[in-house]
C-alpha cells in the first residue's frame, strides 16, 4: 500500500488520536510482530513519545517508528526477567514523575501473559495517569497468519489461552480440566515445560491424535508453521529446532489449515 492510501484513509476515518500528556504512561501493545498489525492509537502514540519502555518481542522496525523517544529496553523472554519486574514498574514510574511522555511497550497485547496489569496497579498506586492500548495478541494474530481459524462453527464454541509457563502455581493452569473441556487451546510461552503440559493434556483426555501445531515467529518475515499431533509434538520440535518465540496449538481447528490455505 502506497503512503498517500494509507494518509488519505487516515484522513477519512478523521480520528482523534488520544493527546499523551507529559507525565503519562501509555501501556501499549505492538501486536505480534507485522506492522500491519499496529492499531492507530499505538503507531499515534510512538510518534508522541519522548519515552518509549521496550521489551524484545518488540520488533526493532516498530521501535524506530519512536524516533524522537529516548529508549530503554527491559526485555526478557521465555519468562527469564533480565530486569525484575519491580524495577520496570519503578521506571515507569520516575519517568513519568520527571513529565516525560512515557510508553511502555509490548509484544502483542499490554494485558494478555505480559505483566500490564502489574504496571497498572503499580502506576494507579503512585497516582500516575496511565492509559492502555490494545494490541493484537499473537494468539489471534499468529493463527490467523497461520491459516488456523480462532474459532469455526462445528468444531469449537470456545478458545482456551494458557501460559505454559506460569512462575506462580496460582496462575498454573489445570491442563487435564482444560482438556476435558474439547476446545482447543492456544499455549503461549509453551516450550520450555512442553513435555509436561502434553502429558497433563493426555492425563485429561485428550488423545496422542489431536492435530497441533507450533507458530514460529507469527506474523513476521520468518514465520514458520510444524504441524503435528499432540503425541509428536515434543519430537517435531526436536526435529524441527522449533525456537522461541512460538505458540503451540491444540486441537481439531489445526486441521483446517490445508483448506484454508489451498485458497491462499
Ligand atoms: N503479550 C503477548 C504475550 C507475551 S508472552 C501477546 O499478547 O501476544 C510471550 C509469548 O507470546 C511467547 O513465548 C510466545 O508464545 C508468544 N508470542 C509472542 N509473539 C509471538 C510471535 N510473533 N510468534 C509466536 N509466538 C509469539
């Protein structure tokens, strides 16, 4: 799409990008990789800031849209925090007592396995403005990229995200009560505790047959996509060197995939 399309629909949807105030955080979301998949108020906001908090799954073609912005980057991944999370919050917070205008910025959406809700009632504590702005999750983004539909009427009424990599045993899922459900699930930060969560899986029914598949890089120039069955999974992703980050999907939606994509 040339620029001129892209200013003159801007110009006709005549939308008011949201003002980021000095002393503001902006808790935003980059969606998964493809700057397609920016909203308008989070490509506004990169534009406005003069702060600009980054994490890695925040693609660097993004990050320079921020140009004018003095950046830190707190990245972690695969659940490793380099910066405890105590001292991002702290930033967020400096930052916006010193009247810069701060976004914090994240791989896909601010509140979806990514800690947003912890920044907000870290800013909301100290009295500090905040604002958050949606992004696309990489569940939706990367199954859609994938040719894998979210939901498709006669195989699933519900769509289950679950970490697969929770610190706290709070927020561990119960796999086997997840696959007694029938609906398929989506596995973020799966990897690492894959041969567990597979066995849980079976343990509550779910059989070694049930399509899978890994979304590697979703959305991006290097997205790859290993299909497989519950059973082979851990072996195809021995066999495949799937990397991180990637979603592991489970469940009969993944065997749409060679229909879908036949229309490609
Ligand atoms: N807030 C993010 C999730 C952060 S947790 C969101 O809404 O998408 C990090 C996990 O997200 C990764 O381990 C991976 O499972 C998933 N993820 C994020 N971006 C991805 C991408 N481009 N491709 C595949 N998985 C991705």
């Amino acid at each position: 799409m040339s620029k001129a399309f892209l200013e003159q629909a801007i110009a006709r949807l005549a939308h008011d990008e949201p003002e980021l105030q000095p002393g503001h955080v902006w808790l935003a979301g980059a969606g998964p990789g493809d700057p397609g998949l920016l909203t308008l108020d989070v490509l506004s906001a990169l534009a406005q800031a003069d702060a600009l908090v980054h994490d890695a799954l925040v693609s660097e073609k993004v990050v320079a849209v921020a140009s004018q912005a003095e950046k830190f980057f707190v990245g972690k991944r695969g659940g490793r925090l380099s910066i405890p999370q105590g001292e991002i919050n702290a930033l967020l917070v400096r930052l916006a007592r010193e009247g810069r205008k701060v976004v914090r910025l994240k791989g896909g959406h601010p509140l979806v396995f990514a800690r947003g809700g912890e920044e907000a009632l870290a800013l909301a504590a100290e009295g500090i403005p905040y604002r958050v702005l949606s992004g696309v999750t990489s569940a939706f983004g990367g199954l859609a990229s994938a040719g894998i539909p979210a939901t498709m009427r006669g195989i699933n009424g519900a769509v289950i995200l679950a970490t697969g990599f929770a610190a706290q045993s709070d927020d561990r899922p119960d796999w086997a009560a997840l696959a007694r459900t029938g609906q398929p699930i989506v596995i973020y930060m799966g990897l690492t505790h894959m041969a567990d969560t597979v066995a849980a899986l079976m343990q509550g029914g779910l059989t070694a047959d049930t399509p899978a598949a890994f979304v590697e890089n979703a959305t991006l120039p290097d997205e790859r996509v290993v299909t497989a069955t519950l059973g082979t999974l851990a072996e195809a992703a021995v066999r495949e060197h799937v990397v991180s980050p990637a979603l592991i999907v489970v469940g009969h939606i993944v065997s749409l995939r060679d229909r879908l994509r036949s229309g490609a």
